[in-house]
C-alpha cells in the first residue's frame, strides 16, 4: 500500500504539472523512484492510473465534510475550508480536479464525482432547510446545484489568478453571498461569524 501511494503521489504531481495528455509512464515511475514494472503491477496503464488518482481525490474530498456538527451549514462552511486547504497542499486532490476538466477516457469518473458531491450537499442543505437555519424559495437541490459549481469557479479562478493564496477570502465572500442571500434572520449573524472565524475574515 505504501508503494501503491507513492506512485500515485508521483502520477498526480506530474498530472498536475502537464496534465493528462502530456504525462509520461517513464515519467511517473522515475518521480516515484520506482522500476517500470512496479507501477505496472499497480496501475497497468495511464488511464489506471489517473483513475487511481481521481478515486483518491474524491475519498480526501467526501471525507471532508463532516457529519456531527450541530449547525448544518456550519458543516458545509467547514468542509469547504478542509477542501480549500486540500487543493493547496494535497497534489492528488490538485490533480483530481484537474483531470475532471479535461474529462475525456476518464469523464464518466468524473461526472460521478461531481454527482455524488452534489447529492451529498443538497444532503446537507435539506438539513439546513429542516431545521430552519435558511429561509428561502430555493430547494435543497437547487442550492446544491449551484453551490458545488460556485465554490468549483471560484478556487479555478483563485488558481488562475493568484496559484490559490488568495483562496480563503475569495471562498469566504462566497459564504457571504450565499448566507446573506439564504440564511433565516435568527441564524444570519451567528452564520456570518462562522464564515469570519473559519477564513480569519471580518463579517
């Protein structure tokens, strides 16, 4: 097992660096300091092997988010900050999501990500709904809908524009947005000091 993470380690690493198409076998087995054979016996193929990566990524993602918080959307503040620090430290959840924008061989793993995320938020925004904590029109689907491809544009455009650093404040507004948009009056200001005290911003 420590073998088999090694490699993935190294094939996210370079994922990451030149993306799917550009990534050499050869490549991964020296990064890894292991013989071509080695990583074949784990991961007979470059697709296998983004797959394995993918397959991580999602694992360090979905474990992120937490069950026992009191506070539904509390939860969901705090998975976010878990993910945002996973995607500027962690090279298999930085590849992960690469790989989901190229698609191609691996789109349906991707797409069933994507799904299985969203299902587990609008999970947790229905809970949020139940117990009162938001006030709004919008169904628990139709939040989790948008709130995955919202937070996904905004730490795409925190690497584009800044290589993540500015990742916290950029999510933190978004939390802003979402709770001023959503949020109960009861819960409003104890929910604006959970984003403020997660991402060290003010409220």
């Amino acid at each position: 097992m420590e073998r088999r993470e090694q490699i993935l380690v190294a094939a996210a690493e370079e994922f990451d660096r030149v993306g799917y198409a550009a990534t050499a076998v050869a490549a991964v087995a020296r990064r890894a300091g292991v013989a071509p054979a080695s990583l074949h016996f784990h991961f007979p193929t470059k697709l296998a092997l983004a797959l394995g990566v993918i397959d991580e990524q999602n694992a360090r993602t979905f474990a992120v988010v937490s069950h026992t918080d009191a506070s539904p959307l509390a939860a969901l503040i705090g998975a976010s900050k878990g993910i945002a620090d996973l995607l500027r430290t962690d090279p298999i959840v930085r590849a992960g999501i690469r790989l989901s924008l190229e698609r191609g061989e691996f789109a349906g793993a991707t797409s069933s990500f994507y799904e299985q995320w969203i299902g587990g938020i609008v999970d947790v925004f229905r809970l949020a709904l139940g117990s009162g904590e938001l006030r709004t029109d919008l169904t628990a689907e139709e939040l989790g809908g948008s709130v995955v491809p919202y937070f996904t544009g905004v730490q795409l455009v925190a690497e584009v524009r800044s290589g993540r650093v500015d990742l916290d404040p950029a999510v933190a507004v978004m939390w802003r947005v979402v709770v001023h948009a959503t949020a109960a009056p009861a819960h409003r200001e104890r929910l604006l000091r959970v984003v403020a005290d997660t991402f060290g911003t003010a409220h």
